[in-house]
C-alpha cells in the first residue's frame, strides 16, 4: 500500500509566493512579521491565525477562501470538479472562515 504524499499549508503558501514571484521577507514585512517567523509557518513549523492567514491571503493578492482551497485541491488531485462546485466549495470555506473569525 502506498502512502499518498500530503502538502501542508506552508507549502502550498510558498509555492502561491513563488510563483507570483514573491520574496518571503516583502510578503512578511507587508502583514508585518518578521522574516523567520514567514519561513517558519512555510515550513509548516507555525500555523498561521485565521487573522494572519487573512492578511497573509492579501499580501499574496489571492482570497482566504481560494488559498485553503488550493491547499485541499494540492491534497486531493484526483477528485476533479467544474467551475461551478468549485465555486461552492469556496463559498462554503468562506463561510466558515468568516465564522471562526
């Protein structure tokens, strides 16, 4: 049996900053905090709060909605979906994101 390879938050993160060609310690310095601690949450060794992720989400010009749900699309390439679910789908993290915020 083999074991799928699962991306974490950070990673997905990294891989948004990078390619909008992003330096870490700009998108740090723009939601303020510090380099390391940038580092740190992109090496999954932090978690971002609801509230940093949302800033972080900003800084990264990509809704807080379509950031985790390009985390769980990175987790679950094989399920495939069209425009229309996927557009629920982020409606229903933004509901909830605005609930535990």
């Amino acid at each position: 049996m083999t074991t799928k390879n699962k991306f974490n938050l950070g990673y997905v993160i990294a891989e948004i900053r990078k390619g909008k060609k992003l330096k870490a310690k700009n998108v740090a310095k723009k939601i303020k905090i510090s380099a390391t601690y940038m580092s740190l949450i992109e090496k999954d060794k932090e978690k971002p709060s609801i509230p940093l992720l949302k800033r972080l989400s900003m800084a990264l010009e990509i809704r807080p909605e379509r950031l985790l749900y390009d985390w769980w699309r990175y987790n679950n390439p094989e399920i495939v979906y069209g425009p229309k679910e996927e557009l629920a789908i982020q409606n229903i993290l933004k509901e909830v994101l605005n609930v535990i915020s």
